[in-house]
C-alpha cells in the first residue's frame, strides 16, 4: 500500500465520521445521513480491504466516541453493517473490474442501502431486546422511511460517484 492510498484510506475513514456526526436529520432511531458515502469510495476505488477497512473502523471510532453509548454488549452489531457494507461493495467492484455504469452503480448502492438497513434493524432489535426498551413500533415502526431514504440516497450516490472516482483514480495515479 503507498502513502497516497493509505492517506486517502485514512481520511475516508474521518469523512466517515465527521459524516455519521453531521446528521442533518435525527427523529427516535431514524437518522438520514451521508455516512455511507466515504465507504462506497473506498470499496469502489481500492477494494473490498479498504472498504471494510473504511466502514468498520470509521463506524467502531464513532460508536467508541460519538454515539453517546461507548462500548456495550451490541457495539459489534452496530459496527458490521457498513464494515459488512464496505466489503461487499469492494468485492463487487473487484470483480467488475473497478469499472462500472450508472447502472451497476445504482444496483451495488441500492444493494448496500438495503443491507445496511437491514442489518441495523436487526441490530436494534437485538439491542432493544438485550437492554428491555424493545417495541414494536420502535424497531419496525419506520422501516418503509428507511428503505425509501436509502433508496433515494443511493441514486444520488449513483450520479455522484462514477465521476468523483475516475477523477480520484487519476489523482492516485499521477507521479
């Protein structure tokens, strides 16, 4: 790995971050946020590694110091969703070849949207259910908004993204 990838690795990990503070949007347990953006990047452009990499450690780094619980029982399942996210992102654009079409970019963040709301769910599920806060309505109760954000936020990942990484490609690339 050269300085610039872990340079960029690295601030992708605190955009991650900064990103999962600055939540424009914060109602209950539904928060609508760009955080997932940093983690895209770094599967997209350098693999399923860095990826993983970007969501586990940029997510354990916010959990640890931001969330506002620390480290509990269900910090890992806070954490696997964009780690898990991260890697399987980075996985997809190995095997295409980190080349793609708005297309296959609408489907791989539409597919990680999904996931990550699916598995934050589950994760507030078994949280609610370990520590006695569970309700039905607080763990389901808003499902369809969060798979409606995550849909309509992966579309514009899809429009920003092909653009960003082949200038980021050349960037890294240069002498």
């Amino acid at each position: 790995m050269n300085t610039r990838r872990l340079t960029t690795i690295s601030m992708l990990m605190a955009l991650y971050v900064v990103l999962s503070i600055m939540t424009p949007v914060k109602v209950a347990n539904f928060k609508f946020t760009f955080e997932a953006f940093p983690i895209l990047v770094a599967g997209l452009l350098f693999g399923p590694l860095d990826g993983l990499y970007v969501g586990g450690i940029g997510s354990f780094i916010y959990q640890l110091l931001f969330s506002g619980y620390g480290i509990t029982a269900t910090t890992p399942l806070w954490i696997l969703p964009h780690a898990l996210s991260g890697l399987l992102v980075g996985l997809y654009a190995k095997r295409k070849g980190f080349s793609f079409s708005f297309t296959e970019t609408a489907f791989i963040t539409s597919f990680s949207a999904l996931l990550v709301t699916a598995l934050n769910i589950l994760a507030l599920y078994v949280d609610s259910k370990l520590f006695g806060y569970y309700s039905y309505a607080l763990v389901f109760g808003n499902v369809i908004l969060k798979i409606a954000v995550g849909i309509i936020l992966s579309f514009v990942y899809s429009l920003a993204l092909p653009k960003l990484l082949t200038f980021l490609k050349k960037q890294l690339n240069r002498e």
